[in-house]
C-alpha cells in the first residue's frame, strides 16, 4: 500500500479500495465533534478516588473507550516505539517484506508485515499497511517475524508491552470494581498464557480520502485495546447512535476501548463501540495497538454475578475458539459477529 501510495501519477485510488457509495465517509475529516469531552482518567487515583471511577464509568457505557493520562509510561518509551515503528515503514520494500505476512508469497498468516486478509475477490481492501506481531506469551513471540531494522525495535516493544499489560491489569480491576465484582475477576480470566498483539499501522497519504477507508468500521474482538496514535494527524473515528465522530489526539495519552468480549461479560453495561479510519490526502499517520484478549480454553458469557431474575444474560454462551471463528467470517463483509449472539 505504502508503495503504491508513493506513485507520482496516483490521482486516483484504484478500484479494489474504492468504497460503494452508500459506504463512502464523505468528507472523513468534517466528521462531527463530539457532543461532550471524552472523559481523560487519571490512572494514577483511579483505584482510589470515587470520581476517577465514576468517569470511567460514564465513558464505558456511554462510548466505550476514554482516554488515559498518569498510565506510568515514560514519554521516551512513547516516543520510542512510535520512531521505531516509522523507522520500519520507510525501510524499502524488499527489507520489509523479509517478514511478510504471506508464506510463499500467496498464504496468509496473521503475524507480520503487509495487509490484512483477503478472504474474497469482491473485497473492498482498507488503505493501510500494518505489522502485526504477538507479544503474549513472552514464550510464543516468534522472533522471525520482529524486525531486527531498527535496532532498538525489539527492545522498545518488550519494554511497552510489560508496561500497556500493567496499564490493562489497572483498568481491568477498577471495572470489575464498577460492576461490582471481585476486583480480580477479569484479570484471573485473563490467563498468562492469553495471547495478546501489537499492531502497528501506517496509513499513507490517500488522493480522495472520500473514497476510501483507512480501516473499515467494526469493533474489536476481544477485552481491551490499547492505543498509542499519531501526535499530530487525526484519524480515528467512533460511531454512537448511527453518527459519526472525530476522537481528538491528544500527545502522550493512552485511548482504551473495549472489545467484544468485555461487552458480552458485562452482559451490556459496557459497549465494544465500532470504530475506523479515514486517511489524509497530505500526510501520513502511524498508530500502534496492543490487543488483550481471553485464553482459546474460555467460555464467554455474561459474569454470573451481573445476572438474575430483573437481569436475564443478554448474550448466549460461546467457546473462545468458535467465537474467533465467527469474528473471521464476517470481519470481511463488515458485519458484527457479536450481534448474531445476542438473546
């Protein structure tokens, strides 16, 4: 995509990124505001302090995601990562595709460089390059696929996923607190050998933003993300009530949006919210997010302690594996696997 991107007569996209037009952003970056400030939590008093958790609180329900400040990462390591992940995109092609996500050049597998999978010859394809790379467990990393260009690539990811995996734990007890639960209950359900991802995006300049998607909408499939975005390009979109709106970059804080299986557990207190990406016409954006989800073994279902008789389980019980099953299915058509669960 990258590449492709850089060619001097691309007026405009070709024909496999262009959108129907009844699924056309329009114009992506006159998206509207949002309504109300997304809530900025202090994770430092979060554990603590009764308002920090009533905002968080108030964002899960309402949005989904919020934005994290006093995470305990240093700027340096932020920035780190995010040099280290432009560093590796500019790299010519032939040394990034030493790690291509494609065995033999045709077979797809979803840890390493290039696009996501194409499962159709109709499929609209998204205007983005990524690598994506399994940081948990520390066991299973599969080094092949860690670039060794930069140097300090590998040491700067080691170091933030300790760090985003200690950011998770703290946001997992205060809303087992909120829901009233044990507050270890999501962190004793999400085991150590629960797999968990980084994926870097880079989004080149697009010529006609209005025709094409960065990422397509859709929400996460698992508990939580974590997401470091660009300082100064904006991109990123969420969708409440069949609109639209601009999420607001702010430098050095950590946007947290839950995934599907956090709304199934919550039995719909809390929402998984669909989100995308529209690109830019003059710069170029990088992203990084790590993916946290439940070990293959798990059930999901609602918390048993969130039902009984006045609060019925909202969502049917599924196997984790038949349940990622179900989100590769229809992550291509651009519909929700997770409505197709609900009682």
């Amino acid at each position: 995509m990258q590449e492709l991107a850089a060619t001097a007569t691309l007026d405009e996209p070709p024909s496999q990124y262009v959108l129907q037009e009844k699924d056309r952003p329009g114009s992506p970056l006159v998206a509207d505001e949002m309504p109300e400030p997304l809530p900025v939590i202090n994770l430092s008093r979060l554990s603590a302090d009764a308002t920090e958790a009533a905002k968080l609180e108030s964002a899960l329900q309402s949005w989904g995601l919020v934005l994290v400040t006093n995470h305990g990462i240093e700027t340096s390591l932020m920035d780190g990562v995010m040099d280290a992940s432009r560093e590796f995109f500019r790299q010519p092609l032939e040394e990034k595709r030493k790690y291509s996500n494609l065995i033999d050049g045709k077979r797809f597998q979803v840890e390493g460089y290039g696009n996501d999978r194409v499962a159709t010859e109709r499929q609209i394809l998204n205007w983005n390059d990524r690598l994506h790379l399994k940081v948990a467990p520390e066991d299973e990393r599969n080094y092949t696929h860690w670039p060794k260009h930069p140097e300090s690539f590998r040491d700067v990811l080691h170091e933030y996923a300790l760090e985003t995996k200690r950011v998770r734990d703290g946001i997992f007890r205060a809303t087992a607190k909120i829901l009233e639960l044990d507050e270890d209950h999501f962190v004793s359900l999400i085991s150590d050998r629960a797999a968990a991802f980084a994926r870097f995006n880079y989004y080149p300049p697009c010529p006609r933003p209005d025709l094409v998607n960065g990422v397509q909408p859709h929400s996460d499939a698992g508990v939580l993300t974590i997401l470091l975005v660009d300082k100064d390009v904006r991109g990123l979109q969420v969708q409440r009530d069949g609109v639209w709106y601009n999420v607001p970059p702010m430098p050095y804080t950590l946007l947290i949006n839950l995934g599907d299986v956090m709304e199934i557990m919550s039995n719909g207190i809390f929402k998984s919210p669909v989100h995308r990406v529209v690109t830019n016409a003059e710069k170029e954006r990088i992203s990084l997010a790590v993916f946290y989800g439940v070990g293959a073994e798990n059930a999901l279902e609602p918390a048993a302690g969130l039902l009984d008789e006045k609060r019925p389980a909202r969502y049917r019980k599924i196997g984790m594996m038949d349940f990622i099953a179900g989100i590769h299915g229809q992550f291509s058509r651009g519909t929700r696997f997770i409505e197709s669960l609900k009682i």
